[in-house]
C-alpha cells in the first residue's frame, strides 16, 4: 500500500512539473507571436535588427524561430523529467 | 531545351517516383492503412506532416498574399506556425497515448457517447471535404497554365495518382509519399528564393537577404517602404493600427484551428511512443519554418521587382513576361489616361494594373530571369503541395467513414479484413467525390477553406484539450460547449460573408473581428459554456476519469486499453 501512495505521489508531482514548463513555454509563445508580433510591434518598430525594424521582424521571422526552439526545449524537458518519475517507455 | 520541356520532364520523374513509393509500401491490415503501422520515424514524421500541412495555398498564394498586404501578412506566417507549438505542447503526446486512430475516436470514447462521436464525424468530414476540393481546383490550375492540358484533365490526371498511392498504401503509402513530396516542394520554393536573395543582396540566405543592403547600399526594406509611400500605400513594414485587434483574433484562429485539424492531428497517431510524438511535432514545424521563413522575403523581393519593373514603364518596353502573364488574365493593364505608360497607385482611380496574388510565386522565376528549369521546378512543386494535402485530407474521409461510421456505429463485428476492404472502398469513392467537386468547384469553396479553421478552433479543441486536461469534463459540458461554439462562429460567418448569402456589412463587426478571426471568440465561447455545464451536471463515470489519468503518462503507449462504451 505504501509503495503504491508514493507512486501516485510521483505521478501528482510529474503532472505538476509538466503543467508548470506549459506555463512558462506558452507564455513565451504568447509573447513573442501576440506582443511582439502584433500589439507591441508599432513600438517595437522604432528599434532595428540589421535592416529590419524590430516590431516586423518578430512578425515575419522571430516568432517562427522562436516557435521552434520552444517545441525543442520541451522535448528535452520532458524526456528527462519522464525518466526522472520513471515514467517513460523504454 | 525550354520551360516546357523541364516542366513535363519534372513533373512526370516526379508522379513515377511516387507511383514507385506505393508499391513498395503497400499497407496489410487495418493499422497499416490508418496509421501506418504507428512505425513511422519521428523525422519521416515531420517531414510528412510538413508535406501533409502545406498546401496549393501555403506554396502557390502565401507569397504573393503577403506580398500585398505587408506587417499585416505576418498573421499568416505566425498563425500558421504557431499551431505547432499547441500541438506538440497539448495535444500530440496525449493523443498518441490515448493510441487509437481518429479525432472522433478520441471525442466518442472521452465523452462515452456515440452521439459525441457523431458530431465530430461530421465536423471532421465537413472539415475535410471543402479542404481537399480546393487542392484539386490548385493541380487543375498548375496543369492548365503551364503544361496546356485542359483545365479538366488536370484534375483527372491528379485524382488518378492519388487514387492509386491512397487506395492501395493508405496512411502508410501516403506517409512515404509526403516525404518525397515534402523534398520536392522545399527545393522548389527555396532555389528560386535562394537565386533572387543573391541577385537583389549578394546573401544566398533569404531570411538574412530580407534585412540585408541591396547592391547600391540601402536596406532592401528601406528602399521598399520607399518606393510603396511613393506610390500611395502604406510603408511596407508600418503596423496597420486600426486592424490590430482584428490581426490578433485571426492569428489565434488560424493557431487554434491548426491545433484542430483532423487530419493534421491524425499525423501523431502513426510514431511508436509518445516522445516521438512530441520530437515528430518539433521536426515538422521545423520544416514548415524553411517555407515559412523563406515566405516572405519571396514577398519582399517580387513586390520590389514588380514596382521596379512595371512602374512608370511604358508598355512598350515591358519584358516578354508580363505579356505571357497578361494572356492567363492573372495581370491586366488598362491605360486609365492614354499615355502608354503603366501607372500603379493605391488609388483605385488612376491605378492601372491589376497583379493577381498566385503570380507571385508562379512567375517569380520569370521575373527574376532565372533559367528555365527553375520554372520546372515550380511547378512539380506546386503539383507535391496540392497532392500531399489532398491525399491526408482523403485518408481523413475515409478513415472517418469505415472506422468511425461503419466498425464503431452501424458494424461492430465487420472483420478486419472487411474493415481494410472498406476503408479502401470509401478512399476511392472520397478521390473520385472530390474530383468531380473539383471539376465543378462551387464558387464559395475559396471562403468555406478559410472558415474550416474557425469551425475546428471553435469545435475540435476546446473538447480536446478539456478531455486531457479537466479530470471533472463530462459529456453534457463537452457536447454543449461543441454545439455552442460551432453554432457561434456559423452564424457569425454566414451573417457577414456576402459570397454566403450573409446581410451584414464589415461596418457591423463586433470589435472589428473579421468573419476569419471570429472562430477565437467561438472557441472561448465553448470553454465557458463546457467548463459550466459540465460543473452542474454529474462527474463523469469513474472509468472515464481513470483514462484521463492514463493519457498523461507516456508508460505503455504500446498497448492502448480498449473502453467499452455504451
């Protein structure tokens, strides 16, 4: 009985750990496509990258860029925290 | 040798090499034709999840929309992508530890009810449907612009390749296609792109082309904003400030909505576990980014080439191109004031030429004096986008009708062998149905294709993501949440898209939401309605919570449980 509690404990603390990197990746996406894409972009677009204003930048580069780096550093994120809880299929 | 002469060689070396595929990957069971045998590798995955993804309008119409409409154009870009990251974030893994192989199959066993099932079913192939007729309109085009085959025999030509890889290989036939498809369709937007980022800046990469100097020394986009102020509209880069909030709602449609795409779903179901699942959706979006980034320095570079080479010219001295174009009816020139000279301005009253957004793309390689087997190219490129997507979107249809419709509503105990024979059944009906649509595409299909994203961002994922993540989501909030947000975003569409027979004008838009941003106030519409029926109505059986619980551990993805429902 008691291995088993402190398996569902494991399996709690897992699931709180992943909805906890969820949180922080997708405001990251939120911020880069939302704000910096669109609603901060005309403020944004005062600064510049090379040749690009900053505002636009975000809107037809960065965020995609940044999209793709998120979805990565999730998977690393989950392959180890699945082999941390024993979690993971081997 | 001419551009005709590369275009038939490439487009035909292409059609053998996939014809070559679905013999060789001929499915044999019922898994094999759904998902693929759930043995495909995470980076074939990707690749034809990409393929899957991009469509005759990602490949054909993206460049030349952006092209036109500038910052504005990034909803697009980023609406497009950003789905990915919902995707492999909340639905994907789960989904793949859930392990069976459809959308409905999920809705119908989550909210233990048929009629659950039904409903998604029939959004599904709604969905799919309007999708998969505006592929085969694009390969009827591609064949009757650039290979002088009738508009007709085009479409006859392209159902007929995709009958014969879908029916026999199913998903495991299509996966392999998709990715030969996808390598196909990459090259050919890229070089272009690659041979014009060098003309204009001397970089070989677009992306950095875009914010690069041109050869005499100002930025390209500097020269761009200025040459657009010159002619009356607005800088090329400049926030459009009063369509600001409409932008974002349809950026988050067209995320959400890609979030809930059946048949992009579908993809994740065919990997052996779920961090494969994850790592598949990390490749695809990296290889839809290649596209998606090169998308808009194409944009930047033809609306520069074309302000440069037709402006202010007179007609006379036009190059070769802009007549061959004029015949298709794509650019037209009508001298307004007699003077023999092309005038383009904002103002409709004295603008005199009328550039058609397809031909961005299309005749880029023309414009930019490129040789003739880049034109080839594009074009067997063009023909991979419109046929991968279309034949996901079948496998969808017909996935949809033997498993969802036949084996788990009117025949429980049809064989597997009788399933195989009537999935391969109704793939064929679904090519030769949306064949005959795409000979006779109605008119509307161009606006139901942009408001497939709102009815699936306003359906398909608030009920996804709820089951996944909201233990106490019962069937009454999830079936009232659906029918709500979908019933929602309907009418808001129908009331203000003329081209449907709607009343409204844009004067009446609730906050300035387009009809093609309103499916993100759908989709909260149906979290609220479903988070509070559900919270009045009786918990879900205890069985059902237990398989939300189980869905969130990747352990023993290999062996899915089957659920008995009622």
């Amino acid at each position: 009985m008691r291995f088993i509690a402190i398996f569902l404990n494991n399996k709690k603390a897992y699931w709180k750990q992943n909805l906890k990197y969820l949180g922080i990746l997708l405001f990251v996406w939120f911020f880069v496509s939302f704000l910096c894409g669109i609603l901060l972009a005309d403020y944004l677009n005062q600064f510049y990258l090379g040749g690009f204003p900053l505002g636009f930048w975000f809107a037809h580069q960065g965020a995609i860029y940044v999209f793709v780096c998120l979805i990565f550093v999730y998977v690393y994120l989950m392959n180890r925290l699945d082999k941390k809880y024993h979690l993971d299929e081997g | 040798m001419d551009a005709q002469f590369w275009t038939y060689s490439l487009v035909g070396v292409t059609f053998a090499m996939y014809i070559t595929i679905a013999i060789i990957s001929k499915a044999g069971s019922t898994k094999d034709f759904y998902v693929a045998g759930s043995g495909v590798h995470p980076l074939a995955n990707g690749m034809a999840t990409a393929a899957d993804w991009m469509s005759a309008a990602s490949f054909i119409s993206m460049a030349g929309l952006i092209a036109f409409m500038g910052f504005s154009g990034g909803q697009f870009l980023m609406g497009w992508t950003g789905g990915y990251v919902l995707l492999a974030l909340l639905l994907a893994p789960y989904l793949r530890k859930f392990g069976k192989y459809t959308v409905p199959d999920f809705i119908g066993e989550r909210y233990y009810s048929k009629n659950a099932r039904l409903v998604a079913l029939i959004c599904a192939l709604f969905v799919s449907f309007t999708y998969v007729v505006g592929q085969m309109k694009g390969v009827g085009v591609a064949f009757a612009r650039f290979l002088d085959v009738p508009y007709d025999t085009g479409v006859l030509i392209g159902i007929g390749i995709v009958f014969f890889y879908a029916v026999l290989g199913g998903m495991k036939g299509i996966t392999y296609t998709q990715v030969a498809q996808y390598c196909i369709l990459i090259f050919a937007f890229t070089v272009p792109a690659i041979f014009i980022s060098i003309q204009f800046t001397g970089n070989f990469l677009p992306q950095i082309g875009l914010g690069s100097k041109t050869t005499d020394g100002v930025y390209l986009l500097e020269k761009l904003n200025q040459l657009t102020v010159d002619l009356g509209f607005d800088q090329y880069t400049q926030v459009n400030k009063q369509n600001l909030m409409n932008m974002f709602f349809i950026t988050a449609a067209l995320m959400f909505g890609t979030a809930g795409l059946p048949h992009v779903i579908v993809r994740f179901f065919t990997v052996p576990k779920v961090r494969h699942a994850r790592l598949s959706a990390g490749w695809a979006l990296l290889f839809i980014a290649i596209l998606y980034t090169t998308a808009p320095a194409v944009a930047a570079f033809a609306r520069t080439n074309i302000i440069h080479t037709v402006a202010d010219q007179s007609y006379e001295s036009l190059p070769q191109w802009f007549k061959n174009w004029e015949g298709t009816g794509l650019l037209s020139f009508e001298d307004k004031n007699n003077d023999g000279h092309v005038q383009y301005n904002a103002d409709a009253s004295i603008n005199e030429l009328t550039v058609d957004r397809d031909i961005i793309v299309l005749a880029n390689p023309e414009i930019a004096n490129l040789p003739p087997w880049v034109i080839g190219l594009v074009v067997a490129g063009g023909l991979a986008a419109a046929l991968s997507t279309a034949a996901g979107l079948l496998l969808v249809i017909s996935t949809s009708i033997s498993h969802d419709l036949l084996k788990k509503n009117l025949r429980p105990n049809i064989s597997e062998k009788n399933e195989l024979w009537a999935a391969r059944i109704s793939i064929a009906v679904a090519v030769v149905g949306a064949g005959l649509a795409g000979l006779n595409p109605p008119g509307f299909v161009a606006e139901v294709v942009a408001l497939a994203f709102g009815l699936a961002a306003s359906s398909f994922f608030p009920a996804i993501i709820l089951g996944i993540f909201d233990k106490r989501m019962n069937r009454q909030g999830a079936v009232a949440g659906m029918i709500s947000g979908i019933v929602f975003t309907m009418c808001y569409i129908v009331y203000f898209k003329p081209q449907l027979g709607g009343v409204g004008t844009p004067a009446g838009y609730w906050w300035g939401i387009s009809p093609e941003g309103i499916g993100t106030l759908g989709m909260l519409i149906n979290f609220i309605v479903a988070i509070s029926v559900s919270r009045l109505t009786t918990k879900p059986p205890q069985k059902i919570q237990e398989l939300t619980e189980s869905i969130r551990y990747p352990k023993g993805s290999g062996k899915p449980k089957e659920i008995q429902i009622r």
